[in-house]
C-alpha cells in the first residue's frame, strides 16, 4: 500500500515539473486588425488557433464603436506560452501570424496585414506587424464580467445583460456586445432568443487608452412548456389553423412584490389550467418579476410566499399582467387575535378540584 501511494505522489510531482502549464488555461482575449494594402477591411474572416492545443475559434472584423474598421475581438482558452495562430484567407492564398500567450496581460494582440504590389498582386504576409501600444500594467487594465437576468431564460422570453465590468479608474468608455452574431452597444442591453439552445454571449469593454477586457459566457435557453403540448397535437394540413393557433399565443407578466412596495425575488408561481391541471411552474426574477407565455384562456395563478399564499383566476385573451402583493412580513396573530386558552383551562381547573373534594369525601371514613 504504501509503494502504491508512492508511486503516486512521485507520479503527480513528475507531471507537475514536466508539465507545468498543465491545468493553467483560462479565458484570454485576443484582439487585432486586419489591413489589405492601406485599409482596414471589415466583414473578413479570421480563424484563430491555439497551436498547443488545436482549439479553434472564428472571427470577423468589424467596425467598432469609436468608427475604426478591421477589429476583431475573441475570447479563447488558454495558458502562458501558448501560441495562438490567426488566418486569413485572402483570394485563394492563406496569411498567418501568431502571438504568444502573456496571461500578465489582459490583450494579447495579433494583427495581420495583407500587402498588395503596386502591380495589383498580393506580397507576402506581414508575419511582425507592428502591435498597437502594450497596454498598462494589468493593476490599471479593466476586467470585463457581465450577469444575466433571469439567469435560466426561456424561449420568447426578454433577457436583460448587464455589464458589471470594473476598471481601477472608472475609465470604461465603450461596452460591445456580440449576440447571435450581431453587434450591439451600451452598458446594459435586452435581447429575446426565439429558439432554444445554447448562446455564445461575448462582451468586450475598452478603456480611454484603448485597453482591452474579454468576458464571454455560454446561456441556455430553454424551450416553453406550450411548445411540448403543441408538439404532441394531431397535425393538420390547415396551414392557416396552425398560424393561427400559433398567433393566439400570448405573455403573461407576474409581478410579487410585498405591501412595502420591495420586490420578491425567486418566489415560485404555479399556473393552472381550466381543469386544475398544472400547466407550467415558473419563478421570479431579481427584479420580482416572471413571463410566461401561454395560448389565451382562463387560467389560476398562485404564488407563494413563505406560509402566505394568494391565488388569482384570470381570463387573458392577449397579453397581460398580475401583480401579487403580499406582507412584508409573517407575524404571529397576538393573544387578542389568537385562541383564548383560558376558556378551556379555567374549567378544567374547577372540574379538577371538584373532582379532589369528591373523591376526598368519599374516601373520608363515616365512623
């Protein structure tokens, strides 16, 4: 037993000094411009791999917020040392620079340049472009993070992101975020996904000095309920009754908050159908809130707060709203309020001490 533990622990150190960057992989940005000739291009392709291990990304140049085109901004897992390798295909020939992994740094930059003759022909790739200024010491650089609200969203349903980026000098100029392939711009930024699935959701800040944070994320959205229920309804060749019944779909907004007007996050909501069946169970959001969305009819709503629970019936043809308000607080009721014990207790005792003055007589001799 103790040869095995041995061989072991002389087996981890051996892993350990051979391969140090083992286990040392975490997100990295990697940021970049791509220039044919004399001009930055957007809407180019670049695949981007890490050589150490073959993990690969794709990229498009795009303008970014401040009017500089050929930027192209990706998150990508890696380690100190490891190489990343970027390629553009440009009329049928390949270009290819590399950038080594600095994880002191929050950028690591890798830009490709395309030179083309004065004869109109392409040259050879610029393989040692010139990088923008390094950026700061990371103590000055910001990070990127953002969070999602509600954080298991559905189909059709409206999901805020939120930077909560920080910078040591509250320098954050510019939030970008990249969702579906699309790119959209502020500090905080609402989106609904119309399919289920899982989302790539990357947002890139820049200070005033041009300095560069990454943060990406991966949702899940999931399906509706209403979906799984119309899946398994007989199909008809009535195209126009389908759109219809698809139409007739509606959302419904739960708002809880308590008589003190403060909202009630992750309270659990049960709506009910017509003949009591429970058709779907939801939960508030940060923000007290929740949305379902259901085909149109009459439905029983209950909500549950701690031991309080309220329950509404409601008839939504189209969209709608409920609004729950429960105490602020669960009080016990006071004696006024409450089961007055003495009326029980008081007779008890006269009924006892009788029941002694009895018994005593009874047992008293009569001599």
């Amino acid at each position: 037993m103790h040869k095995v533990v041995s061989i072991i622990v002389i087996s981890i150190l051996l892993t350990s000094f051979l391969f140090p960057s083992l286990g040392q992989e975490q997100p990295v940005g990697i940021a970049g411009r791509v220039k044919i000739g004399t001009v930055y291009q957007n809407g180019v392709m670049v695949e981007l791999k890490n050589l150490n291990t073959n993990r690969t990304k794709m990229a498009t140049t795009q303008r970014i917020q401040n009017g500089e085109d050929g930027w192209f901004v990706c998150a990508m897992s890696g380690g100190d040392g490891q190489i990343i390798q970027g390629k553009v295909i440009y009329n049928g020939k390949e270009y290819i620079n590399t950038t080594t992994i600095d994880l002191s740094k929050t950028t690591q930059w890798l830009n490709l340049s395309i030179e083309i003759n004065d004869s109109g022909g392409e040259g050879p790739s610029d393989s040692s472009p010139s990088p923008p200024p390094p950026p700061p010491p990371p103590s000055y650089s910001p990070h990127a993070d953002f969070t999602v609200i509600p954080s298991n969203p559905k189909v059709n349903e409206s999901v805020a992101f939120v930077s909560i980026s920080t910078d040591p000098d509250d320098d954050i100029i510019n939030h970008t975020w990249n969702i579906e392939g699309q790119l959209f711009y502020g500090q905080m930024h609402e989106h609904i996904f119309r399919t289920s699935g899982n989302y790539d959701i990357t947002l890139v800040v820049t200070d005033s000095m041009n300095n560069i944070a990454v943060a990406q994320k991966t949702i899940h959205v999931a399906p509706i309920s209403t979906q799984e229920q119309q899946n398994n309804t007989p199909e008809t060749n009535n195209t126009q009754n389908q759109t219809n019944e698809t139409e007739s779909n509606i959302t419904i907004s739960i708002i809880i908050k308590d008589k003190n007007n403060n909202t009630l996050p992750n309270t659990p909501v049960y709506i009910y159908d017509e003949n009591d069946t429970l058709v779907q169970t939801t939960y508030t959001n940060d923000t007290g809130m929740a949305q379902v969305t259901l085909s149109s009819g009459s439905y029983r709503i209950k909500a549950y707060y701690g031991t309080q629970t309220e329950t509404k019936r409601m008839e939504f043809m189209s969209d709608g709203r409920v609004v729950f308000l429960f105490n602020p607080e669960e009080t016990q009721p006071s004696r006024e309020e409450g089961f007055n014990w003495w009326l029980v207790v008081i007779p008890l005792i006269l009924i006892s001490a009788m029941f002694v003055v009895w018994w005593w007589r009874k047992s008293k001799k009569w001599w």
